[in-house]
C-alpha cells in the first residue's frame, strides 16, 4: 500500500512537469506570435503612414497636372507627371507585401487596410494608364483654326481621349467593388471622396472623349451636313433656358463651318395640327402647346422633344432639314467673348463679355422695335460665330468656354441620327435627365407665365436637403426654391411686359416644375408658409409636380417641397436647373448613408 501511494505521487508529480512544460512553450509560443503580431501591425502602420503622405502628395500633383494639361503647358505637365506617377507608385508599394495583405485578412482593421490598398492601386492605375494619354493629347485640335478642323489630328485625339476614358472606367469599377458598410469614417470618407472625383472625370472625359469620335462626321469629313445654331432668349424664360428665339443654318464640309442663312422663330408662326404628335406623358404636362408655337417647344426640359419639334418646323416653313441643334443663350456668349474681344456688329452696339447680357436681354427691349430685336439678335449670332472661327483665338480658352457653358447647361446638343444621339444621351448637353442614376437628380425647371420678358430680373435659388432614411429604402429630401425679382416699378416698355398675364404687369408669373428622382415622388408643397395646389403628372420614370409662383418687383417669394428618391438610392444628390441670366445660389446638404 505505501509503495503503491509513494508510486502515485511521482505520477502525479510527473504529471505536473509535463503540464508546466505545455504551459511554459504556449506561453513561449503565445509571446512569440504576439510579439510578431505586434511588429507585424507597427510596420503595416508605417507603412500606412507612408501610403498617406504619398497619397496626399500625389492629390496635389494631380491638381497641379489637371491646369497644366488644360493651359497646354505640355513641357511642364510631363515632369508633374513623372512626379505623380513616382508618389503614386510609392504608394502603391507601401501598401503592398505578405504584411499588408496578413493585416488585410484580419477580422479587425482587415476591411479598412483592404479598402486603403485599393485606394492606392487606383490612384496609380490613373497616374499610368488615363492621365498619360491627356498629357500627349493635343486638346487644340477640338477647335477650328481658320474656320477649319484639322480632321487627322482629330482623329489622333480622339484615340488618345479613348484610352484615357476606358482607363478611368477601369479604375472607378474596381472602386465601386469595394464595399463601404463598416469601414472607419476616415478611409470611408477618403474611398467616396475618391469615388466622386473619378465619377467627375469620367463623366467630362466621356463626354469628351465621345465628342472627338463624333466631331470630324459631325464637320463633314463623310459628307454634308446642315444645323441649326438656336439662341435660348432668357428673358422669357422655358425649361431648357429660354424661349428658342433667332436661329442661324451652318453648313458644314471637309472639316468646315459656313453660315449660310438666318431666321427667327417668330416667322415660323403657328402650327395647327401640332408639327408632330407629344407623348401623352408631355402632353398631359404641357398640353399640345409644345406642337404648336416654335416658341414652347420647350416648355419640356427634354431637350431632344423641343429640338425634333423645332427641327420640324424649320424644315416644313423653309425646306432646311438639320442635322441636328445646337442651342446656346447669352450667358455662354459673354463667356465667348472673354476668349475673343470685344465683337463689333455692324449697325448695333458692340459686344463685349461685361455688357453682352444686358446689352441682348434688356436694352434691346427698351431701345429697338421687334423687327429690330430680331436682325440685332441674328446679326450678333453671325458676328460672334466669325469671331470665335475667323480669329487667332486661344483654342485651349474656347474649350474651356464650352466645357463651363455645357456643366451650366448653357450650350446643348441634339443630333437627328438616333446612332450619333445615343453617345451623346448620358452627358449633360444632350440636355436629358438621367434614366439610371448614380445618385439622385432633382429638376427645377422655370417656365413663363406672364407672356413678359421679365425673366432677365428674376434671380433664383435652391437648398437641397437630404432627410431621412425611410423603411423601404426611399430617402426624404426638402427643397427649398427661393425667387427674387429685381424687375422696376415703372419704366419698362410693352416689348418687355407683353401679354401681362399675372394681372400687375410688373409682376412676373413663373410656373416652377419640380422633377423627383428616378422612381422618387414629391409629396407636397408649401408656398410662403402656406400649403399650395400643385400640377402633377409624370415624365420618364419622375412624378413631376407644377407650382405657380408670382412676384411683385422687390419682393421674394419661397417654394417648400417635400420629396423622395426611388428606394435603395446612395451618393450625394444632384440639383439640374434651368439657366437664367444672372447665376442660382444652389447648395446641396448632405446627410450620412442609410446603412451607417
């Protein structure tokens, strides 16, 4: 018995070495890995720290680059480049390597160093593969040089626009795969800050890019071709910018530009039957009144209706069958004329970039009779027109007119050949609300109602407020449209007045149209504090809603609408506007996404 007791406890005592044996390896054991953990994550924090300073470095020479390539200053922009492309790639490599993608597999900060690695990748695939093609892409060659495009170099651009445009798309889809749902607020914010920007380059570089393909067909490299250049008359104001006043018919031959011939809507007169059948959508909206005067055309914002329907006015009262429209107001012409000089117009007062707005919106209705606003009109269209083609002007400063005037809405574009129109449809001057949005849109659009020519008086602004999250995936948003006249009391003319429909008349009635989102809806409104009856129908997939806001002279009136997005809608939401003579005050107020 006692041998067998004393043969227990040194069992049992064995028992306990080996045991304190296991413990001390895993202990040994759990140092060791903790201590490599612990290395590990200081060098990929490092590392990160150094991702950052290469990246933040590389978001200033991207900036620097961006001007340099729009000044033309080639010689400079190679060496920002090369700089961009050495931050980049730095940062490319500090977030690369066996640690990082350890410490991107890791149940914690995995997502976030992930999201960051791709943050990198992108920058650098930009800096290699889309901004190089911008660099070595001569830009000028979108201009006419002595009324002529240079159609080979064209086509030499528009390859290398190509490139940088399939690179760009490349870099935003690998982005938008990353998803953003429990990330840290600073790479989230820096993934969506990233993602807006590249959203921003591809939509101008498509556009552009799109153009270049287009523009030698376009100038007659495969044959003639005829357009109309419309003026939008912002003193009565329409949905697309003002009522379609003096026209002009350019002919264009081998890379040419010659303006042949001139009219005026008012002598394409009335048409009864409507010129061409609305879609009931347009015409439950806007009756047949679209169909039926050159100058409601385009009460709609759809500026491909109002440019077939005036398209097909023109042609049956002169025989001319256009190409296509393209429609610009005075404002884009002030902007012209920066780039040119002042333009003399035989007969009429000179135009210059500080005066030409007042000079065509309001002193022509004080100084000249119809007829003479008419030919002055079409007179300063041809004039500006052989300026802008005929002079040695900055090729890289009229670009960069246009590309202002089309973000403004300024200048728009449609072309009757539906395969040409379809790569024009998804950018801002063909005029047309986005069926697929990437964020929500919302449309104010102003219409007259006075039967005046009060418009040029008016001054506009809107807040777009994003709300709350709804359980079915829509948003609230509020939008707040504030309008002010500055219109005299007295001392306006009756080609200013007109037809006085508001009753005062100085007072100026605006008929307000509110476009929901996409698959959105507005609920209600309030005009002054107080609820208002609204018109309503639909028009492509958006409720569309009317308000009738009038103003006396001095005073200000304030349009309150509710409304909602389409369901599971995400990004910043966009405010288009009508443009009027004198710049909105917009402000969007953004609010954090529904999954946070």
């Amino acid at each position: 018995m006692a041998e067998s007791g004393r043969s227990s406890r040194g069992r049992r005592r064995r028992l306990r070495r080996r045991t304190k044996a296991r413990v001390r390896r895993a202990l040994l054991a759990a140092l060791v890995v903790g201590s490599l953990l612990a290395a590990g994550g200081g060098w990929v924090g490092f590392r990160g720290w150094q991702a950052r300073a290469h990246l933040l470095n590389a978001a200033g020479l991207a900036r620097e680059l961006s001007a340099q390539v729009v000044a033309g200053d080639t010689g400079r922009a190679q060496r920002t480049l090369a700089a961009l492309q050495e931050q980049s790639g730095a940062a490319r490599r500090a977030t690369a390597g066996p640690a990082w993608w350890l410490a991107g597999n890791s149940p914690y900060a995995g997502d976030d160093l992930s999201a960051f690695r791709r943050i990198a990748v992108a920058v650098d695939d930009l800096a290699r593969d889309a901004f190089p093609p911008l660099v070595r892409a001569d830009v000028a060659a979108l201009v006419p040089k002595g009324g002529r495009l240079d159609l080979p170099a064209l086509r030499s651009v528009a390859r290398r626009l190509a490139a940088a445009d399939a690179a760009v798309r490349q870099s935003g889809a690998g982005l938008r795969a990353v998803p953003t749902e429990g990330l840290l607020p600073e790479v989230r914010d820096a993934l969506t800050g990233l993602h807006a920007e590249i959203d921003k380059l591809a939509g101008l570089l498509s556009g552009v890019s799109r153009g270049a393909e287009l523009l030698p067909t376009l100038f007659g490299a495969d044959g003639e071709r005829t357009y109309l250049i419309v003026s939008q008359n912002l003193s009565e104001l329409r949905a697309t910018g003002g009522m379609f006043g003096a026209y002009a018919v350019v002919r264009a031959r081998d890379g040419r530009l010659d303006l042949v011939n001139q009219g005026t809507a008012a002598k394409l007169r009335r048409f009864t039957p409507p010129v061409l059948p609305l879609a009931a959508e347009t015409r439950g909206l806007y009756t047949d009144l679209p169909g039926i005067y050159p100058a409601d055309v385009n009460l709609t914002p759809h500026f491909p209706t109002a440019a077939k329907l005036y398209r097909e006015m023109v042609r049956r009262r002169t025989g001319v069958a256009a190409d296509g429209i393209l429609a610009v107001d005075p404002v884009a012409l002030s902007y012209l004329l920066r780039a040119t000089g002042p333009v003399a117009v035989p007969g009429y007062p000179t135009l210059t970039a500080q005066t030409v707005v007042r000079t065509l919106l309001s002193d022509s209705y004080l100084t000249l009779d119809l007829d003479d606003q008419d030919a002055f009109y079409a007179a300063s269209a041809a004039a500006v027109f052989d300026s802008v083609l005929g002079k040695g002007v900055s090729p890289r400063e009229v670009l960069s007119v246009f590309d202002r005037s089309i973000r403004e809405r300024r200048i728009l574009f449609w072309s009757a050949r539906p395969e040409e129109q379809r790569k024009f449809v998804d950018s801002r001057i063909s005029g047309v609300l986005p069926e697929k949005e990437s964020a929500p849109t919302v449309g104010v659009f102003l219409n007259d109602g006075s039967g005046a020519k009060l418009g040029y008086y008016l001054r506009p602004s809107a807040t777009l407020t994003v709300g709350n999250c709804m359980e079915d995936g829509r948003r609230e948003l509020r939008l707040r449209f504030d309008l002010h006249s500055s219109a005299p009391r007295a001392g306006l003319t009756e080609a200013v007045l007109g037809l006085a429909k508001a009753g005062n008349p100085y007072t100026a009635r605006t008929l307000v149209t509110v476009y929901s989102p996409a698959g959105g809806a507005v609920v209600g409104a309030r005009l002054d504090g107080v609820d208002t009856p609204l018109g309503s129908g639909t028009d492509r997939g958006r409720q569309v809603a009317i308000a009738n806001v009038e103003v006396r002279p001095g005073a200000t009136r304030t349009l309150d609408m509710a409304l909602l997005t389409g369901r599971n809608a995400a990004g910043t939401p966009e405010l288009w506007h009508t443009p009027t003579a004198t710049p909105w005050t917009t402000q969007v107020v953004p609010a954090s996404s529904c999954n946070q």
